[in-house]
C-alpha cells in the first residue's frame, strides 16, 4: 500500500489502530475539488488494505465549516465530474464516500459548522455521525436553482423522508441545528466544540479494540441489507456470520472478555 503525499487531507494512523482523515483546506471552508476526490480515493483505497487500520475518525480543518460542498471556484485539475464529457461523467461520491470505496472498516464523523450540499457524501456513508453543538445541516442546491439529487438520496437512507424532503426543496433557507439533528437521527450525539475530536477518537479507539473481522462483516452486512428486501438480506447476513465467524467459533475468548470488562457506557 502507498498512501499519497496529500495536498487537500492529513493522514494519520496510531498504535490504536485508529486513522484520522482530517480535511484540510481551511482556506476554502474545507470545500472539496478534483484534487480531493483523487486523494479520498486514494486514503481510503490504502486504509482497506491497511492491517495496521481498523477504525478511522474523519473530521476537518477548524473553522466555520466541516465543508459546504464543492469548491465552485476552484476548476484547478478539471470538474469534479472527473470528466467534460456528459456521457462520461461519474457522481464525486464514488471518490469521497467510504462505502462507495467498498472499505467496510467502521467510519466515525465528527462534524463542526457548516456541513452542507456535497459533505453529505461524507455524512450519508459514516457509520457513527456526532457533531459539535455549533454544526447546522442544509443543502443549497435548489436555492442555485441546481437539482439536489445525489447527496438527499444518500441521506434517505439515514433519516425520513419528510426531512430529507424538507431540507432538500427548503435549500438556504432553513438549517438544521445540532440538536435537531439528533431528534431526527442526522446524528447520534452532540458535543461541546472542543471534545468533539476527543470524543470521536475515543468511540473510534474501542471499535479498534474489537477484532476487525467482526466489526467490518457487521457493517458491510448492515449496508449492504439497505440494498435489497428483507428475505434476501438476511440470507446474506447468514454468510457474513460464518465469514466472520468460521463454524461458530468466537475471534475472542468470550468469558475473558466478560472477566475484564469495565462498567458498560450508557448513553
């Protein structure tokens, strides 16, 4: 594996078998362009294969915003359609998301500020959503008078309709709080600005603990259930049972584990 000499992301990885994405382009509000969808593409092709990986926290640079989307200023490389062509071109998400990558290694997301438009690619496929209590959530396509498509499609998948509906027809002109977020299930927890990283670490760092063969079989099973009906999907959660689990047998001493365990958190 060969991770790149990033221009738009940081990359790092601990001794936790945890890695931080962290999006950096403070200088544009952390808005992504070509060159990040290249370097996404890449960080999370490297940290599929990657042993030395079992969880990854993403989160940005600070300031006003996780990222409000596309850089619409920044043609620097050629759209982030990957290509002029009509016919030709792919959704930026294929690059960004996680999912859309096939890695299947638990994704925590730590959203600040704004978080509007194209950073849903990033929200839609993260497995754990928290955010800081000064996030808001909005997608401004329509008030562009551009169709919002891509990003509340993927966000269908995480919330109702009627807020996916609500948000996407509203554009500009309504944003969704922090807390609203979590009444609405956007997000599973809201954080003073300065734990978030904290807190993000931490919930990544005990997924890390656990053997990543049952942690990535859990999510690509769950993910990939949203995709068909319910018969179907549980005819393949029983293959991922046994791919994780070959015969039944545990990847863990489960009494040992049981022995050792510190009081559950109750959230």
């Amino acid at each position: 594996m060969s991770y790149g000499d990033y221009k738009t992301i940081l990359f790092e990885k601990g001794a936790d078998k945890v890695a931080t994405v962290t999006i950096n382009r403070p200088e544009a509000f952390n808005s992504f362009n070509r060159q990040m969808c290249l370097e996404f593409r890449n960080v999370w092709e490297n940290i599929r294969d990657d042993d030395e990986v079992n969880a990854i926290v993403l989160r940005a640079s600070p300031g006003r915003a996780f990222c409000p989307g596309v850089d619409v200023r920044d043609r620097t490389g050629g759209s982030v359609l990957m290509h002029e062509d009509l016919f030709a071109q792919v959704d930026p998400g294929d690059y960004l998301g996680p999912k859309q990558n096939r890695l299947w290694k638990p994704v925590v997301v730590a959203v600040h500020g704004m978080c509007a438009g194209g950073a849903f690619y990033w929200v839609n496929e993260g497995d754990i959503v928290i955010c800081s209590e000064d996030a808001t959530f909005f997608d401004p396509h329509v008030t562009y008078g551009m169709v919002a498509a891509l990003e509340p499609i993927g966000l269908r998948q995480r919330v109702a309709l009627s807020e996916v509906l609500r948000m996407a027809v509203l554009g500009n002109d309504e944003r969704i709080g922090a807390q609203t977020a979590l009444r609405i299930s956007l997000v599973t927890e809201v954080v003073k600005l300065e734990n978030l990283w904290a807190r993000a670490h931490e919930l990544a760092a005990k997924i890390a603990n656990k053997p990543s063969v049952a942690t990535q079989g859990t999510i690509r099973a769950i993910w990939e259930s949203l995709d068909v009906g319910r018969s179907v999907a549980l005819q393949m959660g029983l293959k991922y049972t046994q791919v994780g689990n070959a015969s039944g047998t545990a990847a863990v001493n489960r009494d040992a584990v049981m022995a050792t365990a510190k009081s559950f958190e109750v959230r």
